[in-house]
C-alpha cells in the first residue's frame, strides 16, 4: 500500500545547540563578551615590551646597571702625599661653603660655625664624612678620613675655632 504521508525525513522539530532563551541568551553575550576580553589582553600583551623600565630613559645605560659587578677592587697609592686641609677645602668644599650654598655655612662666618664649633671636633667630622642636610657624605668626594679631618679643623679655625689639626698615625716598621 501506499503511503501518502508528506514525511521529507523531518519527522521531529528542528534542535540545535541552543534550546531555551536562556541558553540564547548566555551565547550572545559571551559572543560579544569574550572577544573584547581576547582583544584587550592582546594589546596588553602587544604594548607590554614596549614600556621603557623605570627610571631607564637611556637603554646602555640601563643594561650597563643591570649587569654591574658585584664588588669593585679600587686601586690607590698608599704611599701618596695626604693632602692638607686647605688644598681638601679648595678642592672639594669651595662650591658650598665659599657661597653658603644649600645652607652651607660661609668660610669665615664666625656666627654659622660657633653652634657648630661647640659640637667639637668628632661631631663636626661625622657630619662631614657621612653628610648632613644637602652635603653628601665627604661633600661628594673621595678622600681619606685624615685628609676630611683637616679640611673641617681648617674650616672651623677660620672662623674662629681653637680645634687641633689631626696627625696621621705613624706605622711601625716592620722587623725581618
């Protein structure tokens, strides 16, 4: 017999992955959502090597930081000649204390060293090899501690002080 049915294999509804409106509605957003998610880490990802590290506007000298050595063996004349305390001043403190800079007391000024001079000798060499206020530790220099003790006694008798000049100390020769 004849089937007169109009069955074109289509026998059951129409599915698809999505069945309720919920799960409609969970797809278009994630559609939407996860695509910006995926091109804002792209450009965080694309921009990130780009930034320069911090503190580092000039590259050679960032590498050259980065890759320093651990210690520094520094090399020195034992036997040179210790520079007096006016040679140490001229050299080294002149650019403040000649003109009172960042609240240097003057050279001479009697009334900016008195308060000073009455801290004594140790005070005012502890201030000057580790700093105080703007002055860096050893004004910014590099010198032996005797050659900083006689430019802060040469300062200090210039304005008025009665400090004695340290003497170095003498090394025992040594017996073969």
């Amino acid at each position: 017999m004849s089937d007169n049915s109009q069955n074109t294999g289509h026998d059951e509804e129409h599915t698809g992955p999505v069945k309720t409106p919920q799960q409609l509605l969970l797809a278009v957003l994630y559609s939407f959502v996860v695509p910006v998610f995926a091109i804002i880490a792209l450009v965080y990802f694309v921009t990130a090597d780009k930034k320069p590290a911090e503190g580092a506007a000039n590259p050679e000298k960032a590498l050259a930081a980065r890759i320093q050595k651990v210690g520094v063996v520094e090399i020195r004349d034992a036997n040179r000649q210790l520079k007096s305390g006016e040679e140490v001043y001229k050299g080294q403190c002149t650019a403040c204390h000649a003109a009172g800079a960042a609240g240097a007391p003057k050279f001479g000024d009697t009334a900016a060293w008195a308060p000073r001079i009455k801290t004594g000798y140790d005070a005012l060499l502890t201030s000057a090899l580790k700093g105080k206020g703007a002055m860096g530790a050893q004004g910014g220099g590099d010198l032996e501690e005797l050659e900083i003790g006689r430019a802060v006694v040469y300062m200090s008798n210039a304005a008025g002080g009665k400090l004695e000049e340290p003497k170095a100390l003498a090394l025992a020769p040594v017996s073969k």
